[in-house]
C-alpha cells in the first residue's frame, strides 16, 4: 500500500516514465545531428527513440505502472520529437513544405480546440482516434523514410518508401484532423442536448 502511494506521489520514478524522459531528452541530440549532417547516427537516434515509445507502454502494462503523469507525457513526448524533427528537416531542405504545413497546421488546429473546449467546459479528456494513431504512424514513417534515403543513396525501395510515407502523411494527417473537427461538433451537440454538462458519453473518442 505504501509503495502504491509512493508511485502514485512520485510519477518519475516509474520506469515507463523514466522511457518517456528519455525520448524528450534525446530531441535534441537529434536535431544537432541533422544540422550537422550526420544522417547514420541521426537515423540510430530515431531508431533508439521510436524503441523507448514502443517499450514504455509495455513496461506501463506488464509492470502496472500507468500514471495520468504519463498518460499526458507520452503523446507531449511524441509532439515534441516529431515537431522538432519536422522543422529541422524542412530547414535543411528534406522534408517538404507542404506535408510539414499540413502536420502542424492539425496540430495547432488540435490544440486551440482543445483548450477552447476545457475552457469552455472542463473537459480533458481528448483520446486519440484510429486516424489519429494512423496520422502519428504515417509522420513516424515520413521521417524514417527520409532518414533513411540520406543514409543508402541511390536504393531504388528507399525512393519509393520515401514517396509513399510522404503521401500518406498528406492524405492521413487531413483525414484526422477532418475527424477531429467532426467528432468535436457531434460532441458539442450531444453536451448540448444534456443540458450543457460537459460530460462526453461513455464510449466515444476523438
């Protein structure tokens, strides 16, 4: 019973939160190796930071150390790391205008809605969609595949992979963020009909 209060007091200690940490520390090392042209050891970063999200969730699982402290870490974790890899791509002149426009236009479109609505009505609870997971796994992809092409030049799988990740971040990250638009006005109805509550029905998600 202690050692439950002890964790639930001190987030920071459990391992999948310690993970979590370490993937936000590693944003910069990231981004100084891409200034730097050091593509092989960037892409090993990314490999060692995508491995850390993979591994944080499973440890929070099998150890049951899910926490609210990491439940709002985790996706500020991935933001973080993909906004910054974003930019310094684009920067360097890697990753196209138009896919990182789009990736950050959802994102800020997201997070002013977000606010708008706990604002307005309390509400924090804002659990990903399937599009939303798929948006995240395709702009995952996007900078894999980019990575990737400056560390094997010239291999003909990497181009393609490169065409298709690139696509399917356009094409993914507008359905999303159409999704969230949608789901927030249904949501917005339904707090209307109940009378204004702010409560979310049992069972939806964004």
């Amino acid at each position: 019973m202690g050692e439950e209060s002890s964790r639930r007091l001190n987030p920071l200690r459990s391992a999948p939160n310690l993970l979590t940490l370490m993937r936000i520390c590693l944003a910069p090392f990231l981004v100084a190796a891409i200034l730097e042209e050091h593509f092989a050891l960037s892409f090993a970063l990314f490999i060692v930071a995508g491995l850390t999200d993979a591994l944080d969730g499973s440890l929070a699982r099998m150890l049951k150390q899910r926490t609210m402290f990491g439940q709002y870490l985790d996706p500020v974790a991935d933001k973080l790391l993909l906004s910054a890899l974003f930019l310094v791509l684009l920067h360097k002149g890697l990753m196209p205008v138009t896919v990182t426009v789009l990736v950050f236009g959802r994102d800020v479109g997201i997070l002013l809605v977000s606010a708008l609505l706990y604002a307005a009505a309390g509400r924090r609870e804002f659990h990903p969609s399937i599009w939303g997971k798929a948006s995240t796994l395709a702009q995952i992809s996007a900078v894999t595949a980019v990575l990737l092409s400056k560390v094997t030049p010239g291999w003909h799988w990497v181009a393609v992979f490169r065409t298709v990740a690139l696509d399917a971040t356009m094409v993914l990250t507008t359905i999303s963020g159409l999704h969230y638009a949608w789901s927030v006005s249904r949501r917005s109805g339904t707090t209307a009909a109940n009378g204004g509550n702010g409560k979310t029905p049992v069972g939806s998600s964004v």
